[in-house]
C-alpha cells in the first residue's frame, strides 16, 4: 500500500507540472535559464533555450569550462519534451547535473519558434519547408550560435525522432561542416526514412514531399 501511495503522489506531483514553463520547471528544480532568439537565413525566427548549471553555480561558477550538447526535439513537440518528467531521469536536468552545459533548440514551426520576419505563420508560404530545411538551416544556425557563445570548438548532439533526421540529412548534405563541429551524436529513435511507415499519408508523403 506504501509503494501504491507514493506512486500515485509522485503522478499527481508530475501532473502539477503539467502546465508550467521552463522557467518555472528550471526555478523549482535548481536549475539557472537562458533564452536566445536567433534568426536563420532564410529568415525563421527561433528559439535556443540554455540550462549552463543549477542555482549553485551562479554564486560559485566551477574553474573547468563545461562540455555543450545541443538537444532537438521530435516531431509535432518542441523542447519541453527534455524536461517534462521528474528531475532524477528528466534528460535535460540529468545532463545538467552530470557537468553538461546544456542547450535545447526549437525548430522552425514548433512553438517557440513560430514566427518569421517577413511572413505570418497563417501565410501558406510560412510552412513551405521540410526537415532538410531543419538539417540546413536551423541547426547550423544553432550550432554556430552554441559554438560563438561558447568559445568552444565542438559540441555534443541529442536528438529523438525527427532531431535525429535533420542531423542524418545535415550529416549526409553538409559532411565536413558537422564532421568539425559535432563531436558525438546520440540518436533517439532513430528515423533515416518514412518511406516504409505503415501510416498511408506519412508513406505517401515521403515519396512525394515535393509535388505535395
């Protein structure tokens, strides 16, 4: 009965949660936050949101430079996916904790990152583009902003599910730039193709993105 009644105070604790920025998630967990908005050149506003360290580090910053990895998010999500779970196996605090200046991106029409400087998003024009745009685009836009800001030469890479195709297309497309800058890559559910998913428009999709 114990162990049923924890669980279910540790469900209703998350679900508190439910609702809450990453400010606040960051705030009542320990953790410092930082905010950037960068522009890429095709001109999609985004955000880059940064956990350098808990609240601890700010009145005593540790002597040793930090390691940086950039986390991306999947598709139809954005970076809250990284927090919303209990601080102990919640993927962004836990490489906060483990010594990891961590950055999470927001790609081009998610929700921290719906705005152009040109077009509104209701513009048809505004969603005209695909995750090759996200492996082009949007993380060297990222990357370059983590790596200046830093001062450091390479960085460290998360991504689940779509974060891993943009980096698989990036990869592909632009070898020597990530080859430089990208010093391990962690694929989380990994997807190189849509072509064989069994769902009939994500099939149909994927052999036919451009006409479509």
């Amino acid at each position: 009965m114990k162990t049923f009644l924890s669980a279910v105070l540790a469900a209703t604790s998350l679900a508190s949660d439910a609702y809450k920025s990453m400010g606040q998630l960051c705030m009542q967990n320990g953790f410092d936050l930082q905010s950037y908005t960068l522009v890429t050149d095709d001109g999609y506003v985004l955000s880059l949101y940064r956990i350098p360290g808990t609240l601890q580090e700010i009145a005593n910053p540790p002597t040793e430079q930090k390691p940086a990895v950039l986390m991306m998010h999947c598709q139809d999500c954005d970076m809250m996916e990284w927090v919303v779970n209990s601080p102990e196996v919640a993927p962004a605090f836990v490489l906060a904790n483990e010594g990891y200046d961590v950055w999470m991106g927001n790609n081009r029409g998610s929700k921290y990152s719906n705005t152009h400087v040109t077009m509104s998003k209701d513009d048809k024009d505004y969603w005209d583009f695909y995750q090759e745009e996200m492996a082009l685009q949007d993380l060297p836009t990222f990357i370059d902003y983590i790596l200046g800001k830093t001062g450091l030469d390479n960085i460290s890479y998360v991504g689940h599910s779509e974060g891993t195709t943009q980096m698989f297309m990036g990869a592909s497309l632009m070898p020597e730039y990530f080859k430089e800058r990208i010093n391990v890559y962690l694929a989380l559910a990994p997807v190189a193709s849509t072509a064989n998913i069994p769902t009939p428009i994500i099939r149909k999709a994927a052999h036919f993105i451009r006409e479509i």
